[in-house]
C-alpha cells in the first residue's frame, strides 16, 4: 500500500513548489535457513552457520515535480520519477568452520591428529530487478 510522504515544507525553506512522493517499505519476511550437511571427511557439518533467506518486494515509488518555464508564465509539466514494484530476494552472511582435529585414522591407534582449523564466510545475497523511468509530462 502506498504511503504519501509530507514535503509541504520544502515551500517554506525553498521558492519552489513541493514535489509529490509516495512509496511504500519493503518487508523482508524470512525463510528456513539451509540445514548444515555433513559431508565425508570433515568432523563439523558444511554451512555450520547458514545463511537465513529473505523474501520481499521493493514497493513502487512516484516521485513528481511541476517544472516552471523559464520564459514566461505557466509550466512545462510536470516531470515524474517512477519504480515498477520489483521482487527482492536476500540471505544473510553464514559460515562454515573445520575441526582442529582430523578424523581418527587406523594408523594412529583411532586418534585424531591435530590440524590447522578452517573458516570460510558465505557471502550474502541481494538479487532484485529494479525498473525506473523519468517522464515529462
């Protein structure tokens, strides 16, 4: 649902005519997080923590603006900025994490060795497909 945003107080700080706005916010809801997987050979599952998906929709946005004539009396129109409502999809950061320890191996009697620890940041994700025109009308 659209939502007008107040500007009328532009007029009083600036000699121009308030532009229109009105848009909406965008509400991620969230979704299940990827389970950790164990895989063979590593002691702590991959994505120890996952990443948590988003879900959403960038709202439409109109943004318009009467534009004076420079030459004389009257207006040239009025210049619009428009968004498409977009949907939006996102996931925070996660990270998988390596035991310090190796998986027990029959040559040492079933004991672990000791191993450099490892640590990898899943990147989040931001993918949205944003459409704008400017009109003059």
């Amino acid at each position: 649902m659209p939502v007008t945003v107040p500007l009328e107080s532009v007029e009083a700080a600036l000699p121009v005519e308030a532009p229109s706005l009105s848009t909406g916010v965008p509400v991620p809801v969230p979704g299940a997080p990827e389970t950790p997987r164990h895989t063979t050979g590593n002691l702590l599952p991959d994505h120890t923590l996952p990443a948590v998906p988003f879900a959403g929709q960038l709202p439409e946005t109109l943004v318009e603006l009467p534009v004076d004539n420079p030459l004389g009396e009257g207006e040239l129109g009025v210049v619009r900025a428009v968004t498409e409502a977009s949907d939006l999809r996102l996931s925070s950061p996660g990270a998988s994490l390596g035991a310090p320890l190796t998986q027990p191996r029959p040559g040492s009697f079933g004991q672990p060795e000791p191993t450099m620890p490892e640590a990898g940041v899943i990147a989040p994700v931001l993918q949205g497909a944003p459409a704008a025109a400017l009109l003059l009308g």
